[in-house]
C-alpha cells in the first residue's frame, strides 16, 4: 500500500505538460479533506426498465485512497449504477449510500461528491468559466475556486469561449473542472478517457492517481481493461449487472491470466507427442508452432532433448488482460459479434 | 433557506449567460415598444379621417397597447427556452448533481424566469406607454389620466 501511495504521489507531482499546465500543487493535500469516512457503499443494488434488468443485485464497497477501476462490456450495467450513485436514476431496489447517505439527501453535494458525466452536460451557447460560475453558487463556493479549477485543468485560455466550440479534450478538461469545482473527497468519473488521443488519456490517469493519492476516494468507470490496469489499484468486474469481480488489480492479473509455452520446431507432430505423453496440454496452430498450457520453459527443453528434438523456440506467452477480462466477461456479453442469439 | 437563494442565484446566472435571452427580450422590446409607436402614428395621423363614433370612443391607452399581445409571444419564447435549453443540452444532468432535490431546483428555476420576466415587462411595458402617447401627440394621454397607471401595470403584470 505505502509503495502504491508513494508512487502514485510521484505521478501526481511529476511536470506533465499536456495542452495545459497541470499542476496539482493546487489541490489541497489529505490532510485538508474533511474527516469523512469518504466510503461508497453499494448494497444490493438492482435496476430494470421494463422487463430489461441492467443491475442485478449487485454489491460492493469502493474505499478511499485509491483508484477503484468500475469495469464491464458495454451494457454491462455501469453507467446506470453511476446515474443511480448521483441520484439521476432510481434503482428498483437496494441503495448507494455515500458517507452513508443517499446522495440526494446531501446538502450541498458538490462538495461532496464530484462526478464526470460521459457526455458534456454544458450549454453549448454558454461560455466555460460561466457553465463553472452557476455551478459554484448552486453551492455556494466561492467564485474564486472557478478560476483555480480553470487553472487546474489548463482551460484558462479558453475560458471565455462558448462550449459549443470546445474540442473533446476540452470538453472533458471542462467536465474534470466541474469535478474538482467543489474539492470533493469522492470523485465519479464515468469513461473519462473514451474517444481521447494519448496525451488527454495521460493527463486524466495522472490527475486520478493524483487524486487518489491525496486520500480521496476515486471511482472510474471505463470498458478498457488495459486503461485500467494502468489506472487503478482495485477493480470492480461487472457483466450484464452482476458483479464478476471486486479484487486488487494484481490479484485480478494473477488469477485471470494464463500463460503459456509457445515452441516453434522443424518436427512439430513428434514435439506434439513428446508433450502430451509427458502430460502437458498442448495444441498445434495452423502455423506450425506449438502451444503448450501450463508448462515451464525448462521442462520442454529438457524433454526435447531428451528425444533429440531439434528446437527453433521456446518462449513463454502472457495471455493478455484483454483475453483475461474477455474470458472472465465472455458469457455476460449481451451481443457478442457473431455469437449466440 | 441558504439552499434556496443559492439555487435562485444559479438560476440567474444561466438566464444571463446565455444569448437566447437576450435575443429574445430585445425582440420582445422591439416588438411592444416598437409597433406601438406605429400603430400610434398611423392611428394620430387618421384620426381626424375616423367616423364621429370611432372618435368618440378612442381609447388611448389600449391603442399604445396593441402590440403587447404580439411582443408576448417572444416572452414566451423566452421561458420555453430556459426550460427545454436544460434538456436539449443536457446541463439538466449537471443541475440535478449540483441540485438533488428536485422541487427546489424547479422553484428556483421558475421563479428566477418569472422575476426576469416580470422585471423586464414591466419596463417594456412603460416604455411602450409612452412611447405610443407621445406618438399619438393631442390624442395621447399622460400616466396621470385616469386608470393609465393601473392599465400599464396590469399589462405589465399578465403580460408574462
């Protein structure tokens, strides 16, 4: 945990010049945040529209001080249960409590709670330090903070200019503003690096990490298993509204990845045999090289030399965290390409 | 209470910010005050051609205020936009975040148009008043007449 923190805190305070400055000397540090317990609490949460159920009873707990990735196919359920996190949505049964409340119950909320919706929810006619500007006296924050938060996220020069014309990346760099507009301990961030080019997704990974690192409590929700592998410390799997996984993302990688031994050889029938007499699994591609599941490296060598086996290859494949979350995922898919009915 | 002015002051920020509103109070203006000054000269400039009935029966005050019926339509404009702009942008989503309880949220949205709406009618409205009096010269009336003032307040009051 300490060395998670401490590297994550390097992240944050390393110069990143993406588009904008971004400088989180401006956000103040743990120590500040209110003494809340800063938990999300989801108990048995279900939610169906008319006969479609998009959360099933689901349950989980997201803890502060750390990037809790919220992933899942799309349809999985995980936009809803974040609408019903912030109170847009009413579940059909079970509840979100954050520091133990309902959000709607929270007075000013936005001081509580910061959430990044998926699509801009700003006028386009309005200008961005003037979207942020309602925002702020909705709950009464001080006027000053729009300007720290335009300064935040590297929207100072744009800030008088209408959000119709604002880029993705802007748009997004706005939706973080009004995020971090009433310096929340708990941040929702509902798929903040969709559709971003390379240098926006570094950006909004740092500013979590950051984020995450100061104490607060960061919930993400993103369907790229890779993102999140590089993101955050905790996951939480859902597929078609249930919970398929609520684990470390290291425990994640061991338990769902299986590597393999891959061999190419001028006599890949004979290898073949070898293997499966010595009871390894083994499998040909239409390549010519040999697959074999669960074996050591070693093991292989030795058995081939063994027989005398002349061997081009012998090297070790991980099965990637996308084959990972796509096996653990795959028969919670609603529409997969060319799959069942 | 405190939740209840900061809602409303919100609400005033997003009424000012955009240019809709503008837009469509400056129609407003133009069309009260401005088609009342024509319907006054037109009508100052035919009176003495008018029947001896017509004449006798002339009602200043509701010839000023011909074009209050007209003007009103981009008042409503106005208000139907400070709603459906909340959805067709979709800054509801923002407004029910920063605003969860619903039914303060829809007051202060409401009563934040209503008190724009009423502010500038009424001002709209006296603009036009005397605009059109003093376009129909002799035949005009001041505020003093009688009834002027209660007429002009009315229309200001209804014509949201």
């Amino acid at each position: 945990m300490s060395a998670h923190a401490q590297q994550a805190t390097s992240w944050a305070f390393a110069p990143t010049f993406v588009g904008g400055i971004v400088d989180f000397r401006g956000l103040p540090r743990g120590g500040s945040l209110p003494s809340v317990s800063r938990v999300i609490e989801v108990r048995n949460l279900s939610k169906s529209y008319g006969g479609t159920v998009a959360v099933d009873d689901l349950s989980f707990t997201v803890h502060p001080g750390r990037v809790t990735g919220f992933l899942g196919p799309n349809g999985a359920g995980k936009s809803t249960t974040m609408r019903i996190m912030l109170g847009l949505d009413r579940p059909t049964g079970g509840r979100v409590l954050i520091d133990g409340e309902h959000f709607s119950r929270l007075p000013e909320p936005l001081s509580r709670v910061g959430a990044l919706l998926e699509t801009t929810a700003a006028h386009g006619g309005r200008r961005a330090r003037d979207h942020l500007l309602w925002l702020a006296r909705s709950n009464r924050i001080p006027d000053g903070r729009v300007a720290e938060v335009l300064r935040l996220t590297g929207l100072e020069t744009v800030a008088r200019r209408r959000v119709k014309g604002f880029s993705l990346g802007m748009s997004r760099r706005l939706g973080m503003a009004t995020a971090l507009l009433g310096d929340p301990p708990v941040l929702l961030f509902d798929e903040p690096v969709n559709g971003l080019d390379p240098e926006g997704i570094l950006w909004i990974r740092n500013l979590m990490r950051g984020l995450a690192s100061e104490g607060r409590t960061v919930f993400v929700s993103s369907h790229l298993m890779s993102e999140m592998a590089l993101t955050a410390e905790h996951l939480i799997v859902i597929g078609r509204g249930r919970l398929l996984a609520d684990t470390t993302v290291a425990g994640f990688i061991a338990a769902n990845t299986r590597s393999c031994v891959r061999i190419r050889t001028p006599e890949p029938e004979r290898m073949r045999d070898v293997l499966a007499g010595a009871g390894v699994t083994v499998s040909l591609a239409p390549d010519g090289t040999l697959e074999a599941e669960g074996a050591e490296p070693a093991t292989v060598g030795e058995l081939a030399a063994a027989r005398g086996l002349v061997v081009h290859e012998v090297a070790v494949r991980e099965a990637s965290l996308e084959e990972a979350f796509m096996r653990l995922t795959g028969d919670a898919v609603d529409h997969r390409s060319g799959g069942r009915r | 209470m405190r939740a209840a002015s900061a809602a409303l002051r919100a609400e005033w920020i997003k009424i000012r910010t955009v240019r809709s509103t503008g837009w469509t109070l400056l129609l407003t203006f133009v069309l009260c005050a401005g088609l009342g000054l024509l319907v006054a000269l037109s009508l100052a400039n035919g009176f003495d051609r008018m029947e001896a009935a017509a004449r006798r029966n002339f009602d200043p005050v509701l010839t000023g205020f011909y074009s209050l019926t007209l003007g009103e339509i981009s008042l409503v404009a106005f208000g139907v936009l400070l709603i459906s702009t909340e959805y067709t942008s979709g800054t509801i989503r923002a407004s029910l975040v920063a605003m969860p309880r619903r039914g303060l949220f829809y007051a202060a949205k409401v009563l934040a148009g209503a008190l724009t709406a009423a502010v500038f009618s009424l001002l709209t409205v006296f603009a036009t008043f005397f605009t059109a009096q003093a376009a129909l010269g002799p035949h005009g009336v001041s505020l003093g007449a009688p009834g002027a003032l209660r007429a002009t307040l009315f229309a200001g009051a209804t014509s949201r």
